[in-house]
C-alpha cells in the first residue's frame, strides 16, 4: 500500500466525521428549518457515501503491482 492511498483515506475519514458532525449539530438546533436542512445534509452524505463506495469497497484489500 503506498503512502497516496493511506492520506486519500483518512482525508476521507476526517471530512466524514466533520460533515456528520454538522449534520448533527443542524438536528439538535431549536429552529425546524435547520433540523430539515441538518436531516437533508446527512441523507445527502449518505447517498454520496454509497454511490461513491465509501461503504462497500474496501481501499486496503487492492494489490498493487
């Protein structure tokens, strides 16, 4: 595994984790409008995440030669 794959997947890991930590943060807001937009923002997340593979391939499994 070289060093590119490792930094493409952590970048990835810490902007997932701030981008659900947004989306919950609009959730757990008084206003109705921002908890809307807070549940838009994560189901958006999550189709992002599974039309990219995010969930299903795994980065470290590929043999590189």
């Amino acid at each position: 595994m070289n060093t590119q794959r490792i930094f493409l997947v952590l970048a990835w890991a810490v902007c997932f984790v701030l981008s659900v930590d947004t989306g919950f943060t609009l959730l757990n807001q008084k206003n109705t409008a921002l908890n809307i937009v807070g549940l838009f923002f994560l189901a958006g997340l999550l189709v992002i995440s599974f039309k990219t593979k995010a969930f299903t391939k795994n980065p470290f499994n590929h043999n590189s030669k």
